[in-house]
C-alpha cells in the first residue's frame, strides 16, 4: 500500500515539475541591458495578450498591441508587436530580430 502512495506520489510530483518548468524567452542586448521576454500564452503566439518582461533579471508582466497602436497607419517594416511596459520601455517594439525602446535604442537579439 505505501508503495503505490509512493509511486502515485512521485508520479503527480514528475508532472508537476513538467508543468512549472517554462520555456526561455528570446535574449535581447544593447550594451549591458539585457532584454528577454516570454509569452504567457505561447499557443497562443500572434494573439498572446501578456508578456513577462525582464531587464538585467527583474521581470514584471505587461500587456501587448498587435496592431501600430490602433492607427491606420500601415505597419513599420518587420514590426511583430509592442510590449506597453514602462519608462525606457513603454513601449518595447518587437520587430524581426530586433527590439526598439522608447528612446529609439534597438537591442538584438543575443541567444
């Protein structure tokens, strides 16, 4: 009887350890500001409605935009979506192998 507790128990215990282990995000540098962030929702990769941001290894969760911030403008070239974080990057474009901050800084991609 233990031993099926046991082996019930390291079975529950295996999946759950799967279940917390997250995938890495894509690494970002400009200098020495290193920029990852990771989908949430990754099936969900296009439409993904928040993101875990993290600079030099603080992360906080922020909300995406899809569109170029609603206007009828047509898309940068390359542009994939925005990040609304805060201060140096509110926003955080996310374009094909690049980030730009707000303060036009761009950070390439480094994993």
């Amino acid at each position: 009887m233990m031993m099926k507790f046991l082996l019930i128990a390291l079975a529950i215990l295996s999946n759950t350890i799967y279940a917390i282990e997250k995938p890495e995000g894509v690494v970002y540098c400009n200098g020495k500001t290193v920029v990852e962030y990771r989908f949430i929702n990754p099936e969900k990769n296009g439409t993904a409605s928040d993101v875990d941001l993290t600079v030099n290894g603080k992360t906080s969760r922020y909300m995406t935009a899809y569109s170029w911030f609603g206007s009828n403008q047509a898309n940068p070239k390359g542009f994939k979506f925005a990040i609304l974080g805060e201060k140096q990057f509110d926003p955080l474009l996310v374009f094909d192998g690049y980030l730009e901050d707000a303060k036009k800084n761009k950070y390439k991609q480094c994993n």
